[in-house]
C-alpha cells in the first residue's frame, strides 16, 4: 500500500543507522534477534527473516522471491491457514507478496520493507457460487462482484470473513491493520453480524479493517500489517499508527532504549 512518503535521504539514514546498529547493537542488547524488524513499514529493512514456505493450504501465488517476514508473520500465515481449513476444507489461502530477503524498496509497494506487511488474495466465486481460482487481481465494486477477463465473478464473503476471523483469532501476532476497501469492509462486517460473531471479534475487525487513507483503494486483495515482533525482536521496530487494545505489551526497557532509530526515522518519513 502507499504510505507516507519517503525522501531521498531515506536509503542513506538507513544505511548509516543499519551501520550502528551492526557494530552497537549485539553488544548492547547481546543478540541478534533486535534486527528482525528494523525501522517502519515503508522506511525500514529485515534482518534474521523467516522464510515463508507453501504448503497445500497455503501457495505463493505470486512466486517472485518476496517470500521472508518476521517469524511472527511467517507463522501467523501457517496458523490462519490452517484455522481456515478448520471451517472451509477445501480453501487455500493464496498469499502474494511479503519482503524481499533483507527487506527494503520492493517495486509495487510503498511498504512492505520490515517483514510486517503480507498481501493475501480474495476469495472470489462464479455467479453460480462455484470458486474460481486466484490470480491476477480483480478489483471488487459495492455490489461485490468484479471483472475477470470477460468473465463477473463474485466477492466470496463467507470465506473471505473467515481468512479475516483467522487473521484475528490466531495468537501468532498481533494484527495491526487488514487495509481493504471500504465497501468490501462493511460487506465483511455485514455478514459477520448476522452469522451471529461475538462482539467482541466483530469490534476487533471494524477497528483493523481500514480503506487506506492517500492510497489505492484495496479493493483488489487483503494487505494484512502485523505490530513489530514481541519482545527484544522489535527493539528498533517503530510500530507507526495506533495501537489496540489487545496488543501484548513489550517490555519499556527495551524500547526506551533507542533514541537514535527515532532520530533516524524521522528524517526519512515526510508527512502526507
Ligand atoms: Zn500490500
């Protein structure tokens, strides 16, 4: 998705910060865990990734090497493809881009840099309700349906509330935002009404499910962002955005610690 913009001077305070951290950062914190995820969705890199790996309940449709995260997120993608499989045995979750092997610009994406960010697929059926495979992206109007080639097809809602019901039950990670259009949002919360969904989950999901605000409209895919890694792996993480009331708290001191990633940082993001 498209973010805040990022100056020229970006890739060089990265450079210089990602230098301090190498030769400061083991032996401040003595592990190398601190760089899993460094700096901000669209001004950051990745270090130490896990690799995401397909499996029959969940392919990388795009197959373009943008296949590493954070391990919370690599883990978070098995864990709600298997908590979809629970409610729909046939669904495969089809997942596009996630970063690069050590992060940074990947073209297409303003984010996606730190391992946090992954894309997933709609689920999409014929006008029969028979599913029709995920591909290319096939933008979703109000009426939930949309155009492949010459063909309509349908917003799945059934399954596409259940990959968001999975997101936000898995305790892999904690859920920062599923960007999505906003028309496909109310349909999602719509259903999750009248299926009955506690409040608490369906609160949950009107507060992550968000059209981007200066961006495509997400009509098009899920873009799934994740809060930095718990604990010292998100040490020179910066989060950006709101925080939310489940989010699992992280340890003060090792967050305090670092004033120089924050000066960093705010050189290379401009306001929109
Ligand atoms: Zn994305």
């Amino acid at each position: 998705m498209r973010a805040a913009r990022v100056s020229p001077a970006c890739a060089c305070v990265l450079l210089c910060a990602t230098a301090w951290f190498s030769a400061c950062v083991p032996w401040v914190l003595g592990v190398e865990s601190a760089f899993e995820s460094v700096g901000a969705p669209h001004c950051g890199a990745l270090s130490s990734p896990a690799v995401f790996t397909p499996t029959a309940l969940c392919v990388d449709y795009r197959k373009r090497g943008r296949h590493f995260g954070t391990h919370e997120l690599v883990a978070l993608l098995s864990g709600t493809a298997e908590r979809l499989s629970h409610a729909h045995p046939d669904a495969v979750l089809h997942v596009g881009d996630l970063s690069a092997p050590h992060g940074g610009w990947i073209s297409e994406h303003a984010s996606h840099r730190t391992g946090r960010d992954v894309d997933l697929a709609f689920f999409l059926t014929d006008m029969a309700g028979q599913p029709v495979a995920a591909s290319a992206a096939t933008r979703i109007d109000r009426f939930g349906l949309g155009l492949r080639g010459m063909r309509v097809v349908r917003f799945d809602t059934a399954r596409n509330w259940a990959v968001v019901r999975s997101l936000l039950q898995g305790d892999e990670a904690d859920i920062q935002w599923i960007f999505v259009s906003a028309s496909v949002k109310a349909r999602l919360l719509s259903f999750a009404v009248r299926k009955g969904e506690s409040w608490e989950l369906i609160d949950r999901a009107e507060r992550v499910l968000h059209q981007p605000t200066g961006a495509a409209p997400h009509d098009d895919h899920f873009h799934v962002r994740i809060f930095c890694p718990r604990g010292v792996a998100g040490a020179f993480c910066q989060p950006l955005g709101p925080s939310r009331p489940w989010r699992v708290s992280i340890p003060d001191a090792v967050l305090t610690d670092d004033r120089r990633l924050d000066l960093a940082l705010s050189a290379c993001i401009e306001p929109n």
